[in-house]
C-alpha cells in the first residue's frame, strides 16, 4: 500500500467533480419535495439525463448542447411522474419506481450505439491568473462551468426558498396543499412545475456523469446515485446548504474509495466500493430521528373536492 | 369560470370493482399499442414483435422449449412478489428484493457448497433453510432501522442492492469461487453436485421446488389476507391507517412481519434459481427478477391470484423478448422499457378504480 501516491491536491479536485452530480440531482429533488410530493424516480431521470447528454454531446461536438439535452430529457421524463401523480393521482411511491425502472430501460435502448466511445471534452474556465495560485488555484480554478453552476443553483435555490413570494408559495403548497388551494393557488400547476425543475436538474447531473466524470456511457453508469441524492435531500433535512455540505461529504467518500482501490489498500476492492452505500445507510440513521423538518404534505395526494 | 366546458375528476365513495379488474387487462393492452409504436420506431414489424413476443412462446412451433420456461421464469418473480405485495398493501415499501434475492442464493449456495462432495438427503433442505435465513436477515436490516429509528426502509433497502451487489462480486472472486475453475471466476455448478441441485421434479418440465414453494407461497399469502388476523392488520392498515392504530395494530410488529415475509421470499427465489436453473454464484447471475417483481406485485392488484397471473405474464415477455431478439434483433432493453411501459400505464388507468369522470359545467371548485 502507497498512501503517498494519492496527491491531495488532485484529490480535492476530485471530489468536487464527484459531489457535482449529486448537488444538481438533489437539489432538484429538494425543490420537488418542498412542494410536497416525493418522487422516486431519481435514478431513471439521471440515467435518462446521462444518455441524452452524451448523445448530444457526440452528435454536435458541444457539450453544453448535451447539458441542454440532458435537462431537457430529464423534465420530459418527470412530465410523465407529474401526469401519473397529479393527474390521475396516483401513488407517489409507485409512480417514482415506475419512472426509475423505465428510465433504466429506455437509456439502455437509446444508448446501444454509443457504447465505448469518447464523448468531446468540455473546456474548463480560464481563470487566467488565478489558476496559477499554488495549492488553491489547481482546487478552485481549474473546472468546467457547470460545476459552478451547481454551486450557483444551490445559492440560488436557498434565496429563492428564502425571501421570494414564489418561494413562499411553493413552501406552502408543500406544507398544507389544502389551505394553499383555499387561498388561490394552483396546487398543480405549482407541483408539475417544481417536479420538470427537479427532472431538469436530475437530467444534468446524469449528463455532468457520462460527459465529465467518467466520460463515457454504459448502462445503468448513475449506479445508485440517483438513491443517494434521496437521501441526501433527508440528511440535508431539506436544507440547500447542509445538502451541499453533504453532497461534499459523499463526494468525498466516493474519491478517496477509488483513490484507495488506485493505492492498493489492503482491503478487497468490492467492500471499498459498498462503502458509499452503507454510509449513506450509516447517515439516514443518525439523522433520522428528526422529521420534523419535512414539508408537511410530502407524499401525500391533493385533489381538490377533499 | 362558470361557463366553461369541464372534465371534473369525483371520487368514488367505493373502489369500483370492475375498474379494479379491468385495469390490468386495459394496462396490457395499452401497453401492446404503445409497444408495437416503439417497435416500429425500431424498424421492426410490431404485429410480427408482438406475435413473437406473446403467442409464440406459448403456441409456436418450439412452444414444448419454451413453455417449461414460463414456470422457471415465473416462479421467482411470484415468490418475490407475493413477498412485497404483503409490505405494499400496508405502506411498507420494500424494494430491495433483489439483494435479498442475491442474498438468499449466496447463503443457499455456501451451505451447498460447505459439504461438497458429500452426498446426502439433508443437503437441500440446509440449503432451502439458509437461503430463506440469507433473504431475511437482509431485509431485518431495514425492517429493524425503521422501527428502532424511524429510518426511510425504501432507502435502506435500496442501498443493500448495491451493497448486495458488491458482495456477491466478492464472493465469486473468493470464498465461493471453484477451486477447480481453472482461474474463472464463479462457483462450483451446483447442477452437477446431486445433493444440491434443484433439479425438475418432472423430467423436462420446469416443474422445480422453486415452482411448489411459489404456489404454496400463493395460497398461503391468500389465506391470510382473507382469514388470519394478521391480514386484516395488513389490510387495514394500508387503507386507514388511523383506524389500524384504534383497532389495536401493533405497527412493529407489522414491519418486521411484512419486510421478513419478503424478506424470507426473496431470499428463497434466489437460492431456488442459483441451485437449478442458474447452477452457479456469479458476479453477475442475477437479473433483476427483484425489481420486476414490483411491476408483477402492482399489475397483480396486490391480490394473490392476481399476482400469480400476472408473474406468468411477466415471464412470458422475457421469454418472448429473449426469441424476439434472436430472431428479429429486437434490443433486449425494448423489453425492459415494455415492462416499465406496463406499470405506467396501470398506475394511469387505475385512477378509474377509485375517480369518475364527469363531464359538465364547471364550476369554482
């Protein structure tokens, strides 16, 4: 075993680009479940957002039109969770694992033709000078847009949550959809929206997975992280900030795993690689005494003569 | 407002039994339309896909091949989904069958293979014993982190997959794997060990304990739901969860009944499939048959018979899906986003089951 040759610099790095899809995925999904509904369809919003990114990305040669793709794709998706839970009300539970189970499917059909090849590298920011700066400058200026981005979305969700009327009314549709449709407010109108902003972002955290991270696509590649954005939204106690802290957190887990496989640390590579699951399990026990900061009406149906 | 034409959607006062029973049988052939479309975009023939998919199998010119497979496909499917329809009915969500299910075949197996090459009549049923010990224990973990803790069981039993997963990876690299393998990873095929090998009870049937633990897990599941206690528990529960709570309901007990049951299932239907069919632990010997059983426990109605039918169906599209891709190179992923396709649309349609339409003026609701 060699822990020298894991550079902490480069580590840093790493787990930032780790943590980003996780940000985008469940800070969409934070916004989803402020307007009460709970969708489990994560992971096939993701993996959906990953083959569309990817796809695009390689047709056009520009990897910022896969992010658009891959937003795009991802909402089409959750339009179809957004019909089946607001429409026809049905379960949330079983529409989210409908979603998850024919997004798995679909991804794998649309992307049988771009197994195994490299997509175009998306160009990092020129910080110019700063880049430059010894230690901090290789950690903090040396990324693509989009991994900014998700540090912008996170501010911007928190101020919009915050001090917004529009972020006001999505609380308290969340909170009391009841009270919320007796003053005026479209109970619908307000949760489809807030569900195509989470299938959005889950889109471009999948797509930031095949076209940054790893940068290639197989089937199934999101491997659980679509899940882990879920819980992540719990640990964070549906919190825009201490879900960055723990999208850091599980981000840095998953990169000092692979930095240990890369060491050849003495423990077999397979219990390395279960280690961000059960954590993740670790962490929703710790924290999940206290639920008394989830939105009061998450996952339960509205329709308008009750 | 008021002069607006509307569509309005009423609740029901009671669930409408034949919407109940419709939906399925309407959800399945939506689902063809939609599938047949699908195939088209694919360049393929969809009546000729669909033929293949669903009548071939049973009725073509290799039928006598393919309709033992329906029971080898279709029991584990209806073990696991009889297991999770238990949970469902009462709002406890257990998807991660399918680490229960790898759980249940790597404990199954290991105590196979712990008394290779003895040979003895005991051997199987150890076997049948430690898989179902396998699958539970698996799904205590979160059946115990919920009552104790009040953690999400949808989340921690989805972690297990992957944990599962990466345990099963493990074991057929090590601890498990044939010593005389030749460096090949994966286990000693259990179909060529007689003690441990699940063979047809039927020479050529399909017929396997898997297929008599699936039936007896189908009765059984029915006679609790509509005779013991405990089903009533489950049943009310799921539809009142207040009055489960005045009527005495030991929600604890509940949870820990409902998460072990499946539990216990799952685990069974992966040791029955790794000790006959499959015949060894590999890294990759499963597939999937633990989510799918999600579809085949809501298309089942929750409803034991249903459950069973709908299991044979499930079984008949992978088996058709499988002659489709060799003889009309149809993806093997169509197959998957058909399933996923018929869950869409029974959710959907089962809003009939409890909502009418009315069509009329509207008014300022």
């Amino acid at each position: 075993m060699d822990l020298s040759a894991i550079n902490p610099i480069l580590f840093i790095a790493g787990f930032l680009i780790a943590a980003t899809p996780l940000i985008f995925a469940a800070i969409g999904e934070l916004v989803v479940e402020k307007s009460g509904t709970l969708n489990l369809g994560v992971e096939g919003m993701m993996i959906i957002g990953a083959i569309c990114g990817f796809a695009t990305a390689v047709e056009t040669g520009s990897p910022l039109l896969g992010f658009a793709a891959a937003a795009v794709g991802g909402a089409l998706l959750s339009l179809l969770f957004a019909f089946l839970t607001q429409i026809t009300l049905a379960n949330q539970v079983a529409s989210g694992l409908a979603l998850t189970l024919f997004g798995l499917g679909l991804s794998a059909l649309l992307g049988q033709t771009y197994v195994g090849i490299k997509p175009p590298r998306m160009a990092d920011i020129n910080f110019g000078p700063l880049a430059e700066i010894p230690v901090i400058g290789p950690i903090l200026f040396t990324h693509d847009i989009i991994l900014y981005l998700g540090l912008i979305l996170v501010a911007a969700t928190w101020a919009v949550l915050k001090f917004t009327r529009a972020g006001l009314i999505l609380r308290a549709v969340g909170e009391s959809h009841d009270a919320a449709h007796a003053l005026g407010y479209k109970v619908v109108r307000i949760r489809t929206l807030a569900i195509m902003f989470g299938g959005a972002c889950a889109g471009i955290g999948g797509a930031y997975i095949s076209l940054i991270r790893v940068p290639q696509w197989t089937e199934g590649m999101t491997a659980g992280i679509g899940w882990i954005a879920l819980a992540l939204v719990v640990f964070a106690s549906w919190k825009p900030w201490r879900l960055l802290l723990g999208a850091y957190l599980f981000g840095g887990i998953t990169q000092l795993q692979l930095n240990l496989q890369g060491a050849g640390v003495a423990i077999p590579v397979e219990y390395l690689a279960m280690s961000p699951y059960v954590i993740t399990i670790v962490v929703l026990v710790i924290l999940s005494r206290d639920k008394s900061a989830a939105p009061a009406s998450l996952g339960r149906t509205f329709h308008a003569s009750n | 407002m008021g002069g607006r034409r509307v569509i309005r959607l009423e609740k029901r006062p009671e669930a409408s039994r034949a919407f109940s029973l419709a939906t399925p049988v309407l959800a399945v052939l939506a689902t063809m339309v939609f599938g047949g479309l699908l195939f088209t975009a694919l360049g393929k023939d969809p009546f000729v896909a669909i033929r293949t998919i669903f009548w071939d199998p049973l009725f073509g010119e290799f039928s006598f091949f393919y309709r033992p497979q329906l029971l080898i496909k279709g029991a584990p499917l209806v073990l696991i989904a009889i297991g999770l329809s238990l949970g469902f009915k009462a709002g406890i969500w257990n998807i991660g069958a399918e680490g229960q299910y790898i759980m249940g075949a790597l404990f199954g197996a290991g105590m196979g293979l712990a008394f290779y090459p003895m040979e003895g009549w005991f051997i199987f049923p150890l076997m049948v014993l430690a898989g179902a010990f396998g699958g539970w224990i698996w799904a205590m973990i979160p059946a115990v982190l919920r009552v104790r803790f009040g953690t999400n069981e949808i989340l921690v039993s989805l972690m297990l997959v992957y944990v599962a997963e990466q345990f099963l990876a493990s074991m057929s690299l090590g601890l498990l794997k044939n010593p005389e393998g030749f460096g090949f990873p994966g286990s000693r095929n259990l179909q060529q060990y007689e003690s441990a090998f699940n063979a047809d009870l039927i020479e050529g049937s399909g017929m396997h304990w898997g297929v008599v633990a699936a039936m007896i897990a189908v009765i059984f599941a029915y006679v609790l739901l509509s005779k013991h206690r405990l089903g009533f528990a489950i049943r009310v529960t799921g539809e009142a969860p207040r009055a489960a709570k005045f009527s005495g309901v030991n929600p604890t007990r509940l949870v820990l009944f409902c998460l072990g049951m499946s539990g216990i299932l799952a685990g069974l239907a992966g040791m029955f499939e790794v000790s006959g069919p499959a015949g060894q632990i590999t890294i990759d010997f499963n597939v999937g048959y633990g989510f799918t059983a999600i579809i085949v426990a809501f298309l089942g109605r929750l409803h034991p018979i249903g459950i069973l039918l709908a299991g044979l169906l499930m079984a008949l599209t992978y088996i058709g899906g499988d002659i489709a891709q060799s003889n009309l190179g149809l993806p093997a992923a169509a197959i998957q986003v058909f399933q996923g396709m018929l869950l869409f649309f029974l959710l959907a349609l089962d809003m009939f089951t409890h909502y009418r339409l009315r069509f009329g003026r509207g008014e300022v609701a």
